[in-house]
C-alpha cells in the first residue's frame, strides 16, 4: 500500500537532484512513490502528479531539495 505520493516538477533539460537523498530515507520503499512531472510550468508540472498519485499523503518536493532520512517516517507519524 503506497502511503506517500512525492511529487517532484522538474523544469526541462535539469536533474532531480532530491532523488539522491531520497534513496536514504528512513523509511520502507514499498509504502511511497516517487512521481516526476517534467515541464516548463511548476503549479502544472504539480497539478499532474497529483492526478497520478496514489497515496493518502501528497509530499511536493523541488527537483533540488535535500531530504533528511527521517522526514517521511516523522511526516507520517505527525499527520496520524
């Protein structure tokens, strides 16, 4: 069961750099998904990964953000 949709817009030709950070989560891989939307408007880009998501939780994440490991196990806990 996915419990966390990431939703991350990614602006053409760039990098989602957060993908790095994301690998060392703290956090079973089986309960989030990881949605790319690449395009040149960010609120749309956002918009369309949310029409993709599964999750009960919606986490929006620039292509450059760091990810601390604990952030999805500790956002989890707070909106249960």
């Amino acid at each position: 069961m996915i419990k966390i949709s990431i939703v991350v817009p990614v602006a053409p030709g760039r990098n989602a750099e957060v993908l790095e950070s994301l690998k060392e989560a703290d956090y079973d891989r089986k309960k989030y998904e990881i949605i790319i939307e690449e395009g040149t408007n960010t609120s749309v880009n956002r918009n369309k990964g949310v029409e993709r998501a599964k999750g009960d939780i919606i986490l929006f994440l620039d292509d450059d953000a760091y990810v601390d490991k604990g952030l999805l196990k500790k956002g989890e806990e707070f909106l249960e």
